[in-house]
C-alpha cells in the first residue's frame, strides 16, 4: 500500500537532502521557472523513481542531483557537501567519483571495446591502467558481461549495450546511480531484464534515483516522487 510521506526536518544522515530548490531559466524577457521550491531527503541504499508529465521539471531535477547544473538558488547538499556551493572543477569531481550516469541512449564509444568504454571514468581519474583493467573486468562481470569484454557496441545487443553502460556507471563505485530512462531504447523484455539488474544492485546497497516517464518501470522502485509544474505533487513509499 502506497503512503503519503510527510514532510519533516531532513536528518543529518540523509545521503541527499535539498531545500527550497529553485532553477529559473532566463528566455529573452521572459523567466522559465523549471523547479519551483522543491524540497526532500533521500537516505543512503534508496530506491527512488522520480516521474512526472513532460515540462514538469524532472530532467531539470536530475541534472541537479547529477551535478551537470547548479540550482539558481536553494540549497542542495551530497553526503555532508554543499554541491549548490561548488565551482565547475569541484562539480566535475563530484560527477566523476559519487554519481554514476546511465541514459537511455548508452552513450556509448563506437568503436572501442567494452572493456574500454567501462575503463573511461577511471582514465579521467588518473587511475593507473593496471588497476583500470582489473575494475573494468570486475563491474563486467557484475552485470554478467564478462565474456562480451571485447565486443564492441554494434556488436552487443540494446540490453547489453545498456549493461556496458551500467558497468561505466558502477566502476567508480559511485555514492549514487543514477538513472534516466533506462529502458526507453529498449523492448519489453529487455527492459524488464534491465530492471532485475537494477534490483540487485540496489539489494547489494546502491543508492538508486530512477528519472522515468514509465509507471510500470516506476513501480520496481520503492518510492516514487511525482513533479508537476515544477513542484513536488507527492511522494509516495510502497510498504
């Protein structure tokens, strides 16, 4: 059964906490207000879907939470950080080691292997090609693409193209995945195989924000927040 959550002071343990969020975009004379005072806390090994119509401010939601842009004022805070404070380079920082992105179009090298493609996030790190190779190898496996290591994408299917994506997005060991439309570009069947994916992970202690536009995609998440117009229109946790 679905429960209304009620507001309350956000605990200093949250893993996410915003308040009072804000991003107006400036159209010639006109002001666009995409997020309107939007306020929540998620707490570390969350599942959370966050849905809403198209205009509703959920895309403008997740590149905040992604750090891919700051909010025009309010305050959003990332395990004990204040990322509505940071400069580029530390918002590049934060994207790098606490958020791991996947898209619904993989986004994706075409012409390197797997393996590389999964290797990326490391090499902006300075991580040593060692090291890389071992933890690209590693997150492969964890979403049981080890023997695809060397294929390149035209030569996976669209789930396992997702599942490389999947694996950048984990290589990191990322505070965070966040996910946006996973299974847009997917069947029926591959995207549900995706969302099993999703399940253990998150059984496995990842903390989990899923943008979808999908009901029934929003339905493996445990909680669900709704934007309209740019507010919060509910927040809901299934028992």
């Amino acid at each position: 059964m679905a429960t209304t959550l009620t507001p309350t002071a956000a605990e200093d343990s949250a893993h996410i906490r915003t308040t009072d969020l804000w991003r107006t975009y400036q159209m010639g004379a006109e002001q666009i207000h995409a997020l309107r005072g939007v306020t929540f806390t998620i707490q570390a090994n969350e599942y959370v879907a966050i849905m809403g119509p198209s205009g509703s401010g959920k895309s403008t939601l997740m590149n905040l939470i992604g750090c891919l842009d700051s909010p025009t004022q309010g305050s959003y805070v990332l395990r004990g950080k204040t990322v509505s404070e940071m400069n580029d380079d530390e918002l590049a920082a934060i994207r790098n080691r606490e958020i791991g992105f996947v898209f619904q179009t993989f986004n994706l090298l075409p012409r390197a292997s797997a393996l590389h493609n999964v290797e990326l996030p490391m090499v902006y790190a300075g991580i040593p090609r060692i090291e890389r190779l071992e933890r690209a190898r590693h997150a492969l496996e964890m979403v049981d693409l080890a023997d695809r290591a060397n294929h390149k994408p035209n030569e996976l299917s669209g789930g396992q193209r997702q599942r490389v994506a999947v694996a950048r997005a984990l290589v990191m060991g990322p505070s965070i995945l966040l996910a946006d439309e996973p299974t847009g570009n997917l069947d029926t069947a591959t995207g549900e195989d995706i969302m099993r994916l999703f399940g253990k992970l998150h059984e496995s202690g990842n903390t989990i924000i899923l943008v979808t536009h999908e009901a029934d995609i929003a339905l493996h998440a445990h909680r669900t927040i709704r934007l309209r117009d740019g507010h919060i229109e509910s927040d809901e946790r299934r028992s």
